[in-house]
C-alpha cells in the first residue's frame, strides 16, 4: 500500500479528502487517461449546457479523478485495464460513469431532515457506508471538490462532518452561495468541501451535516464512480452496494 498523500501527490491533487491513510494504487497506461478524460470532456459538456460554473469545478478536479481511476486498477490487482474509448461505454474490464444513487445504496439522492438535528448524507449515527466490496463487482467513488450540488433549494446546511472509520476530520463550513442556471432559470447550489471526497471499497465513512431547516430535501454528489464491470451490468433501481 502507498500513503494516500504519495498518491494524491503524483496526480497533482490538492487536496482530497479519504477514510483512509494508505491505499493500492497503480498507474493508468497513456491510452487509459485518454479515455477517462474523453469521458470526463463528454460530462464536462453536458454540465457546462446547464451551469457553466459547475463546469470549471469539474474540469478542476481531473487529477482527482486520475487518482480514482488508478485506485480502482491497484485494488483489483493491476491487471484489469480501462477501455481505450471512453470508460463508460462499458468495453473494458474496468469501467467509469457519473454517481448514481444506487452507488451509495440508495434509490434518489434525498434525506429527511429536523432543523437541530444531525443528518447524514451517507451513513447514519451507528453505520458507515464502504463502496461495493464484492470480488470484480468493487468500486471507487469521487465527489469533485464543491460537488455536493442542490437544484432549485437551498443547502440542508452549512455544517459538514466527514467521519471514517479509520481517519477523521474536523468539521468544515460551507457558506450558502449560489450561482444562476443560465437555460433552466433555477438557482444551483454547491457546497464548498475542503478537497474531493475519494471513497474506497476498504474503509467505510460518513457525511454528516447540520440541518438549517426541516423536511425532505434533494442533493445531488457530482462525481464519478469507477469500477469492476461486472459491478453494473443492466439500469438498476436496487443497491449496487
């Protein structure tokens, strides 16, 4: 195993935040970063058609998407590659697409909330979350860094707690700002995080926030998932974990 610094450092990433203080790693052949970041421009676009701003974070957190990708292939072994295409388009033994709730064993991206009352957006005050596991169905997931995203509301709340089970942090304030949707005229959230949040099928962790208000509310953790092929094979509306 490498220390999680070590990697972050060699792909470039500022800051990242991890349950963890070492991880596999191994590194992605030239074909394979071409492939991501072919995938990554097809989102890139796609985002950019909607919140131009959001767009720039996500160009911003390539590297930590890199470092993901390249966790994936250390903890399968190194043998397993990329496709040489896109990643998403499922033809290789490792694959990558855009979070979905079934990735966190959900079913939508929303919690109920009391104002006071600590919340999590993953995990729960007895459980923490570990992506899938599973021998050639495991996965990584990255939230780029400012990825926690609310479409027409406001943030749950400003307080935020990453806990793993094996690292902690302390907690982080993220101002409630918001930016204009430029086609759909809604106002787009996205809550500041100190780096992106890279979650291994190793150690299990927590996202806890402080509610401002009570009720239902959406959320959506734009990021990427990375993972055996065998993990998604068909549309799903049951738990991937």
């Amino acid at each position: 195993m490498v220390k999680v610094a070590e990697v972050l450092s060699d792909f470039g990433v500022r800051s990242a935040i991890m349950p963890v203080d070492e991880v596999d790693t191994e590194s992605l052949r030239e074909e394979e970063i071409a492939a991501l970041h072919n995938t990554l421009e097809f989102y890139r676009e796609k985002i950019e058609d909607v919140s131009p701003k959001l767009a720039r974070y996500w160009s911003r957190n390539y590297p930590a998407f890199e470092a993901g990708g390249a966790i994936l292939k250390g903890m399968t072994g190194g043998e397993k590659t990329f496709s040489t295409g896109r990643i998403d388009d499922m033809a290789g033994a490792l694959c990558g697409r855009f979070i979905i709730p079934e990735d966190f064993g959900k079913t939508d991206f929303s919690v109920d909330v009391t104002k006071g009352t600590l919340a999590y957006l993953w995990g729960d005050d007895t459980t923490f979350f570990t992506p899938s596991t599973a021998v050639n169905k495991r996965c990584v997931i990255v939230i780029m860094q400012n990825g926690i995203v609310y479409i027409d509301e406001k943030p749950i709340g400003e307080q935020y707690h990453f806990i793993g089970k094996e690292k902690t942090y302390y907690p982080f304030v993220s101002p409630i700002t918001d930016e204009q949707s430029l086609e759909e005229n809604k106002l787009i959230y996205a809550s500041y995080t100190p780096g992106a949040i890279i979650l291994p099928p190793r150690a299990g962790s927590k996202l806890a926030v402080m509610p401002e208000v009570t009720g239902t509310k959406k959320y959506y953790p734009f990021g990427m998932a990375f993972f055996e092929r065998d993990y998604y094979t068909t549309p799903t509306n049951s738990s991937l974990i």
